[in-house]
C-alpha cells in the first residue's frame, strides 16, 4: 500500500517519518485465503464455547489488569519460568515495537537477518533505529552464521525468527547463544511460529544462560487467535521492568486476555491442527517439489518447520500469485519485489482440501508458465 502525504502532513509530520509506509498486508477477498500464515482450522468448537463464555462474563465497564497477571501466570507455568519473566503483548506487534522503542533511537543500531519479517525494518524506521542487515544465502535462505556474529558485536539489538518468516528454517540454538554471547545488547528471538516445529528448538532453554535474550511468541498462529491481537515477552525480570514502563496503557483489553487465557488453558486441544498442519506440510512441499521438477532453472521450494512455504517460480511468480486469485480465487502472498526473494511466493499451509485446490492449480499454471 503505498501512500503519499500531503504538502501539509509533510510540512507537519516529524523528517523521519515523510516517508514512512503502511505495512501491507496484500489482502484481497477470495474464496480460499493462504496468505497471512493464519491457521484455517480456528478456534476448536468445545474451546471455541469456553471462550464465549469468559467473553460473555468479562467486565466491561472496568479497565483490564494492565499486567495480565492471569494470564501471565499460565505462560510462566507453562514455560517453566517465573511471572517476573513474561510480558503480554497487544500482539507480537507490539513486543517488537516496545524492544525498538526501549532499547534503539537515534544513534542505535539493530541488526536483522533478512529476508525476514518487513515489520522489524519498519519499526525501526519509525523510531529512528538504524538497520544492519546480513542477508541469508540466496539458494538455502539460511543465515551466515560467523557473519551474522560478527555484525552482533557491533549493533546495540538484534532480532532473528526462528521459524524464519518467510524462509522456514530454524535458527540454531548454538547460533542464538553465540549472538547473545557478542551482542552487547538484546537479542530477540521470534518464536511466533514455534509451536508448528520439532520439539526442543524454541530458545526458551538458553534464558537461564544468557540474560539478554528476549524470546517472543503469540496466540496469533498456532492457537488460531490472529484477531485476538495477544502476544507475550519472555525475558529476564530486569528487561521486563522496562516493557512494563515503556507499554501503552492498558494494551492487551480485558476480552483479549480472556480469549487468550482460555486458549492457552486449553492448548491441548490445539494439537490434533497442529499435527495436521505438520504433515500437511510435509505433503505440500513434497508435491510442489515434484511439479517444478523439469521446469524452468532455479525453481524451487524451500523446508519449513513453519505453517508456510516458500517457493520460487523463476519470472513469473507475480503472474501466477494474480492467476491464482482472479482465476481461481486463492489468495497467497507475493514476496518477488522483496530483497532477496526474487520470484518467490509464500503459500500458507490450509486444510487438506484448500491444499488440493492450490495443488492442482499451481499444477496448471505451472505447466502453462514454466515449461
């Protein structure tokens, strides 16, 4: 979405900000939507009830706790951790944007591992926040370890995902140590798909050792609440007084903080979705795999332990993110103009039927646009 201010707004407008865009979702409606990694499966009825019921008692007229201590006690049970350690987030969106505001400004640097999520650049724009980048390899989309390192011992923050959105892949955890080891600074690690990988990958298990870590995660993804808007920091207690100062005022609402409570109360009834999605996955990628075999060169597509995946469709990936909306209404995100992902489009893993119809018609535009 690109926007152009007004003689008047760029006359009033703070230097920095002049150019500053929307972050775009590239929404358009369609039949099946597999662009936003959101899980298609939703909220499971039985939870789906319970929540209605907590949103139906919630109060109204009351402001929220403005800590979510609720819910902040069922995280830190859950983790492993103490309540002193966790944060809730409106979103994960705003985890992000609190570490920039709190610990970058003008004169700091943090350092970011693209291509990866577009927020972490535009948060950094809007709070003055220089960006260093070291870019993943082109063919992998995995991180240069010993450069990424390297770059750390001069930035003030740093934030890598993990799963990496869009790319799938994990950061290693030996990785996430080191960086915390040479960062003078915070090191972020966006967990916001972590529930979708292998047991024993989440950086949770290095916070003992390395007390600039902030791992951040959210109800958005795996527990099917991306309209609940709730996220959560786990962190050292100390980096956690400061989210605590630097917050909006009653942030997460109070039907917010039930929704989520419930959900997390309730998480194993997630896991059959979970499980799923996981094999779904596995299923998807092996049969994109197939079809782009033969076609044109450097088609591909990439492992994930994420609900996505990431695949390259060598001059045409635009073309075929259009055909698929306007001829077959599916919807999937076109990153080709990104840095770094030159003809690539993000496809989100649905249920298996909206998995089939994306099949069949990627199937179709493929042999029509790459053979």
């Amino acid at each position: 979405m690109m926007i152009e201010l007004s003689e008047r707004m760029r006359a009033l407008v703070q230097s920095h900000l002049v150019d500053a865009e929307p972050y775009d979702p590239m929404f358009s409606p369609t039949r099946i939507n597999l662009s936003a990694n959101e899980n298609t499966y939703g909220i499971p009825a039985a939870v789906r009830a319970h929540i209605d019921e907590a949103l139906a008692q919630a109060t109204l007229n009351r402001y929220p706790d403005a800590m979510s201590n609720d819910l902040r006690d069922e995280i830190a049970a859950w983790h492993g951790v103490r309540r002193e350690q966790v944060c809730v987030c409106n979103g994960g969106d705003e985890g992000i944007f609190n570490l920039l505001l709190a610990f970058g400004g003008a004169g700091r640097t943090v350092l970011t591992c693209p291509p990866d999520f577009s927020e972490y650049a535009q948060f950094a724009q809007l709070l003055q926040t220089s960006v260093a980048t070291v870019f993943r390899d082109p063919e992998t989309m995995l991180p240069d370890g010993p450069a990424l390192v390297e770059a750390a011992r001069k930035a003030n923050l740093a934030i890598v995902t993990s799963p990496n959105n869009p790319t799938g892949d994990l950061m290693p955890l030996d990785l996430v140590a080191a960086l915390c080891d040479a960062c003078p600074g915070l090191v972020m690690v966006d967990e916001a798909y972590m529930e979708f990988a292998e047991p024993g990958a989440s950086a949770i298990a290095l916070l003992d050792e390395h007390p600039n870590l902030v791992v951040l995660r959210t109800f958005s993804k795996a527990f099917g609440e991306a309209g609940v808007r709730c996220g959560y920091i786990i962190a050292a207690p100390d980096v956690i007084d400061v989210y605590a100062a630097v917050r909006q005022i009653y942030s997460v609402n109070v039907l917010s903080q039930a929704a989520a409570l419930v959900a997390l109360r309730e998480r194993a009834a997630f896991d059959k979705a979970i499980a799923t999605i996981k094999r779904e996955r596995e299923r998807v990628y092996t049969s994109i795999e197939q079809l782009l075999a033969g076609t044109a060169a450097g088609a591909r597509v990439w492992p994930s332990s994420g609900n996505f995946l990431l695949v390259r469709l060598p001059g045409c990936a635009s073309r075929i993110r259009t055909r698929l909306r306007d001829e077959y209404s599916i919807l999937v995100r076109d990153f080709s103009a990104a840095p770094g992902l030159a003809d690539c489009l993000r496809i989100t893993i649905g249920m298996p039927a909206e998995n089939d119809e994306v099949l069949a018609a990627l199937g179709a535009l493929v042999k029509e646009e790459l053979a």
